[in-house]
C-alpha cells in the first residue's frame, strides 16, 4: 500500500528521532520485516554496501556508525516522488568518536513503504565528510595497513580472535587490495598477522550469531569481496610475502596462497579443516593446492582434513622455508623490502607467467614469454640494469 506524503514523512521522521535516541523496539516497528537498505560505495570501514532485514541494518550498519561516530540525520526536506516513494534531504552532523573531528555530510534518502512501514532506504551521502571526521584514525578495525620502504604491509589485527575471518575482514581486506593496486609507492607486499595465529580461518561465532540467516547466503557474501581481494592481489606486479605462524587455517588460507614467498615459525599447523564443519571450501584452496603440493596430497588436505606442521609444510611445498620464530617477521619484512628494491615491472611479468604455466601449453608459454620479455625489455629499469651490468655496476630500480 503506497502512502500519502503527510503520513510519509511522519515515519521517515519517527524513524530518524528513534536513530537519534536509540529506540531499537521503535525501529523495529517502523522497518518492514523485509526491509531492505542500500547504502553509498566508499563509506568509511566498509559501511557501504546491501543489508537485509531490519536486524542486519541495526547491527550491520547503525550500529557500526554509532562505533565510530556520535551522530544523527537532520532532515532538512521531504518530497513525494511521482512513483510515491519520499526524498529526504538533509545532513548527518556529529563528529567521530576517535579524532574528535566534526562530521558534516549531506544526504540524500529515497524510502519506499508498505503496509505503513519501511520498506527500503537508499542512501546517497558525502564520502568524503565521513573520512575527513576520521582523518588521523586507523582506517580499518581488523586489518593495520601501513606502507613503509615500499612494502605494503597487511597486518590481521582480530588477536583476541586469532585472525578469525567474518565479512568486516573480508570487506577491509577487499578495500586493502584495493589500495595496493592502486599506489604506486607499493612496490611489494608483506601479509601477517598479530596475537598467536596468522588465522584461523572463518570466524565460528560469526557464523552462529547469524544462525537465523541461512548460512549459504551468508557464506556468499563472505566469499565475494574475500575472493576479490584475492583476485586483485594476484595480478599486482608486486611480490607477496606472507609470515605464517600459530595456525593457518580454512580459507585462511588463501593468504598462503597468495604469497610468492612464504615463512613460517616452527610448530605453525596447516589445516583446510572444511571437512570437519561440512563445508566445501574458499580461499582458492581447490585451485591452488593441486598445483602447489600435488592433487594427491591436496585430496588428502580435504578429504581427510590432513593438519601439516611447517616442516611437513616446507616438505610439501606449501611454504618456502621455516624460520625462528623470533626472527619471522623481520625475516619476512626484510624480504619484502629487498623485493621492493627490484624491478617491479619485470616481478610483475614473472608473477604473471608462472601463474600461466599452470595451464599453458609449452607453446602457449614460448608466445606469452616473448610478449613479456617484449615490454619489461622497454621499461626504464631494463635500460638502466644493462647499462649497469655493462659498466660493472650495481643496479638501482625504480619500478618503472
């Protein structure tokens, strides 16, 4: 049933005095159970985005708002659209809880109804306010990204969760890859993690909290931005280090994976460990694995939920080498900073072909070499590395 505009805008102002005080059973009544809210691409801490239900907006979305923010939504004008849905205009004032700094950022939400209620909300806001009001904070709550000597370092920062993956992580890790790819100043990257595991894999209590949620939905997108991240990730020209240690588990795997070079601490264990929740697999594990350690073994790793210790690791081919634990991130940062140091481009061309030959013919390869070889020969650091192997020099790269 469509509503006039007076009892229209008499919700849509209910609903904003209840978000302003926190009214959750006065929400509640005004959202329709299928409620639906659409929310801008590019608000800080992945808030932008698709949640379903009232529930899931609450928790998901204004309540992750009212995280980071002390803030409401002033409507300024209501209008009623020919198709009958309400535009409301108006600006979210406040300010963020960590700077300090004002928030000022202008809105614009489109509300559908039925039945008396809110049937959906489409957000159209100010970016960049929001990120201004946070300028000085961290800009992830799961993930501590930093840039330092050209080397992107991509820190899992969930300790007291050991790195457990819920859909915040795979958003930020998303939104990370993101950055990487598009600063030039990353010239490798570094993957860690803090507290005493790289990950565990999907966070269980995440799963649990949303056992009203059918778990295949939820599991969709989870899956979605984590293997986009993932995606970007592979086809940089930086080369990836990842410091394994505690445990690597699941689709935690896939930072494994990722990595073209990969240290682990002694004692860190190796699990899919999808058998055991009766589940398939993410993370890129059924692509991967095959190739890195054999179709055999990898069958093993998920069939029969085989758990490797590093040295079984290293032996297998699933990692590089194991180094003290004591000396594993600085090992691993020093990597990545002498990676950072070398021929971008080129790394880039390699990371490409070996990833090719795992499908390619001896053919197919030969033409996709010469291509390769074709456009690292015209960059800036093939001219300058020659003329300083010429002239008995060291090289110095620039990445371009």
């Amino acid at each position: 049933m469509q509503m006039d505009r007076s009892a229209a805008t008499a919700a849509a102002s209910a609903l904003y005095d209840a978000l302003a005080t926190g009214d959750r059973p006065a929400i509640l009544k005004l959202l329709h159970p299928a409620f639906e809210g659409h929310t801008t691409a590019g608000l800080p801490h992945s808030l932008g985005g698709s949640y379903r239900g009232p529930e899931d907006m609450l928790a998901n979305f204004w309540g992750r708002i009212a995280k980071h923010y002390r803030a409401r939504a002033v409507p300024k004008e209501f209008q009623l659209l020919d198709d009958k849905k309400l535009l409301v205009s108006g600006t979210y004032v406040g300010e963020a809880r960590r700077s300090g700094k004002s928030l000022d950022a202008a809105f614009v939400h489109v509300l559908d109804f039925d039945d008396d209620r809110i049937t959906r909300l489409d957000q159209l806001t100010d970016t960049a306010a929001w990120h201004k009001a946070l300028s000085g904070c961290r800009q992830f709550e799961t993930i501590d990204y930093s840039v330092r000597n050209g080397v992107a370092v991509i820190c899992l920062d969930r300790p007291d969760q050991r790195n457990a993956i819920d859909l915040q992580l795979s958003e930020e890790l998303l939104q990370v890859a993101r950055l990487c790819t598009g600063d030039p100043a990353v010239r490798a990257v570094l993957i860690e993690g803090n507290g005493p595991a790289l990950t565990v894999g999907g966070d269980i209590g995440y799963f649990t909290a949303h056992d009203g949620e059918n778990y295949g939905e939820l599991f969709r997108r989870m899956t979605g931005p984590f293997h986009e991240a993932f995606r970007i990730l592979d086809r940089l020209d930086a080369p990836i280090v990842t410091a394994a240690h505690g445990s690597v588990a699941g689709g935690g795997l896939g930072f494994v994976y990722a990595a073209d070079i990969v240290y682990a601490a002694p004692g860190t264990k190796f699990a899919t460990a999808f058998a055991a929740i009766g589940l398939s697999g993410d993370g890129g594990g059924t692509w991967h694995l095959p190739r890195l350690i054999g179709p055999r073994r990898a069958a093993q790793m998920y069939l029969e939920n085989r758990v490797l210790d590093a040295d079984e690791a290293a032996e297998w081919g699933l990692i590089t080498e194991v180094v003290a634990a004591g000396q594993l991130r600085d090992r691993a940062f020093a990597t990545a900073v002498a990676l950072a140091a070398g021929p971008t481009k080129a790394f880039g061309k390699m990371r490409s072909l070996l990833r090719q030959s795992w499908t390619n013919s001896l053919s197919e390869q030969f033409v996709e070499e010469s291509e390769a070889i074709a456009v690292t020969g015209a960059t800036a650091d093939a001219a300058s590395a020659i003329a300083s192997f010429v002239a008995k020099r060291r090289p110095t790269f620039e990445g371009r």
